[in-house]
C-alpha cells in the first residue's frame, strides 16, 4: 500500500511541478506585453495565465488578473493593440467605450516584449546550466556507426560498422539527433549520406522507411553510443580495476571501442575468472586496467558493475556553451519551420509537431531526469515561443507588429 501511495504522490508531484513550469513560460511571455503596456500608457483589461473560465480572479486598478481552467497559454487582453476583430479572439470586451489611438512604435513595443521576455528567461537559464556542474549538458553522440545488420538495405548500400555520418542530403550533421531529424523529413525514396570511413571520405545513396511510424528512418543500423562510464557500484570488479566515473572506454583487450552496446557484448562474451586488458581516458590521459568481469545471478549475465554516463542525450541538452545552448535552439525550430514550406518534407514534418499534450509528456520525461534537464526543456520551449510569435501571423505578437507597421 505505501509503494502505491508513493507512486501515487510521484505522479502528482510531477503533474503540478509541469503545469507550474509552463506557467512560467507563460507568465514571463504574457508579463514582458504587461510591463511594457503599462509603462507605455496602453490600456490593460485581463491578465490571464491559461484560457477559459476563471478557477481564480482578482481585480485590481481596472484590470482583471485571472487564472483560467484550461492550463496552457495566456494572454493579456489590450483592446488598443489589437487591430479590427483581432481584440475579440483574446478577450476584450464589446461595447466598451472608444479608447485613445496609440502609436505604432508602442505597440511595436508591446508586442516584442513578450517574446523578450522568454529570451531573457532563456537566457537565464542557459547561464544556470553552463554553471551547474555535472555531466548533464554537453554530452554528444557522435553518428558513429556501431553495427550494420547485413540483411538490411543500408548494408546493401555500402554502410559499414565504424563509418561516420558527416551530412544527409548536403546538410552537415554532428550528433546522432540531427541525422534522425533530417531522415525524418524524408517521407520516400532515399537519402544521400556523406560517410568518412578508413580516413577517406564518400557518398552512399541509402534507402529509408517508407511506411509505419519508422517512415524515414535507415533501417538495419546502430549508434555508437560513447562508452563513458557513469556511476561506478562499490565493491565490484569496476571499482577494484581502479574505473572512475567519467572514464571512457578505448579498447578492451587490444580491441578498439566503438560504443557502449560493443563493450557490454564484449564483456558478456567472457567467462568467470577472465581477465581483460582494459584501457581507458581520463582527464586527458589514457590509463591501463586490468578488469575481471563477474557473472550476475540477477541478470544472468556477465557484468562488471558500471551505469552508463555521460550525459541524457535529450537534444535541448546537447551543449553546455550558453551561448551554443540558444544558437541550436533557434536553429531547431527554424530548420522545422523550413520543412513545413518545403513541399518534400512538409508532410514529414507536419507528423513530427506536438502540442500541449506532447509538451507536457516532455516535462514528466525531464522531471524525472532532474533538475538540469528540466532547466534545459524549459529553455529550450523559451526560445521555441519566443520565435513562433515573432512569426507574421494574425493574433501572435508578429502579426501584431505587422499590423503596426
């Protein structure tokens, strides 16, 4: 009864912390239109955090702040800044009493401040991240091929274990994320990979998914997950060999390391009472272990006592920089908004959009792997919104500025 009774409280605690986490993405959006319309003179009707009938209002020098049912978005309801029938989609009131005209320059102003506001927040939060010391941030997969299944058509293809994936259709990616979101985009047919194998470089012309929720995937190949070492269990054959956490793997045996899955195979492959020459980087440096693997009842398999380190490898935590933080945050959600005017990858990428509900299924998922890569979501959807108002649409804060000039 008290393990259900935790999990019960665990998945509380972990709804209410994600609604107030948005809220605050919200707030600081909705609060930087607020300051600036006060101090620039506009009239302020509503302050609301959520849309929908209030669970809670208060009212206060003419103006209304609320909280409304529906938890996602907010507004501010400033009937001098909206143009024609846009005042009715955010709440202003009708036959309310001809107010004075303001200047196109203020309600510039107002509008790019919401957007400000989450930049700034974002900011913020990058400075925390590049601060806060751990091995949360920074951690990259390099798409660095592990294994290739041999009856698969990428193999067909010419792609081997150990070659490098440097771009995809001419598009240069770093890490295993980017090679997966610019597949992705490809609904059929193939791709071009440019592979760096053996030293030299080449052009492979790959097939993708074509069906299923796999759609524009490389079927049939592995990532090389880098083979660093996290959490080192005491009095275990990690922790006599001398491992610390941080190491990184670099061959075993005399075999080189393309990445965790390759090293764990290894390991398993050995019998009790073997010994392996184990050697690793650390600091720098490479230093030379002698380890011998044990075989788990639990598991039943040979193990030596590590968890698998070096970071999450969710994509807003990919660097520690703040100032590489924001730069691929913004380049995220503007490579998504290219494909959705693209007419060979908007189909693809109209898939890949998520709304509150998948926004909110990302907070549980970075709750439940701490506070840094929470901060990092949260930077992260910061910059996303800031970016999506800015966009010349009716009712988002571009439209606005459109609207003005």
């Amino acid at each position: 009864m008290s393990d259900l009774l935790l999990t019960v409280w665990t998945l509380f605690y972990s709804v209410v912390l994600a609604f107030l986490l948005f809220g605050i993405t919200v707030f600081v959006h909705e609060f930087g239109h607020f300051i600036i319309a006060r101090k620039k003179g506009l009239v302020v009707q509503t302050f609301s955090i959520g849309f929908g009938k209030a669970i809670w209002k208060w009212e206060k020098d003419g103006i209304v702040y609320k909280i409304g049912w529906i938890p996602f978005g907010g507004y501010v309801a400033l009937p001098q800044l909206d143009p024609d029938g846009m005042d009715k989609l955010q709440g202003a009131e009708e036959g309310s009493v001809p107010l004075p005209q303001v200047s196109p320059w203020k309600k510039i102003a107002v509008a790019l401040a919401g957007p400000v506001g989450n930049i700034l927040l974002a900011i913020l939060l990058a400075l925390a991240i590049w601060l806060i010391p751990g091995d949360d941030a920074g951690a990259q997969i390099r798409p660095l091929v592990s294994g290739v299944e041999t009856n698969s058509a990428a193999y067909a293809s010419g792609l081997r274990p150990g070659d490098e994936i440097f771009s995809v259709n001419g598009t240069t990616v770093n890490n295993w994320y980017e090679f997966n979101v610019e597949t992705l985009l490809q609904s059929k047919g193939s791709v071009t990979l440019g592979i760096r194998s053996a030293g030299a470089e080449k052009e492979l012309n790959v097939p993708v998914v074509e069906a299923g929720e796999t759609a524009g995937l490389i079927a049939g190949i592995k990532p090389a997950i880098s083979c660093v070492f996290g959490v080192v269990n005491a009095d275990t054959p990690a922790s006599r060999a001398g491992l610390e956490a941080g190491d990184e793997a670099l061959s075993f045996n005399g075999l080189s390391i393309l990445g965790w899955e390759q090293f764990t195979e290894l390991v398993q492959a050995m019998e009790p009472g073997e010994t392996a020459a184990l050697t690793v980087a650390r600091d720098g440096e490479e230093r030379q272990l002698t380890i011998a693997p044990e075989y788990n009842e639990k598991y039943e398999r040979m193990m030596i006592g590590v968890q698998l380190g070096g970071g999450s490898g969710m994509p807003w935590m990919l660097y520690r920089n703040p100032v590489d933080q924001l730069k691929y945050d913004a380049l995220a959600i503007v490579r998504i908004l290219r494909a959705l005017t693209s007419p060979a990858e908007a189909s693809q990428a109209a898939k890949g959009l998520g709304g509150p509900i998948a926004i909110f299924s990302m907070l549980m998922l970075s709750i439940k792997m701490g506070l840094v890569n929470t901060l990092g979501l949260i930077r992260f959807l910061n910059i996303n919104l800031a970016i999506l108002n800015l966009l010349p649409i009716p009712v988002l804060d571009g439209g606005h500025i459109v609207f003005a000039l």
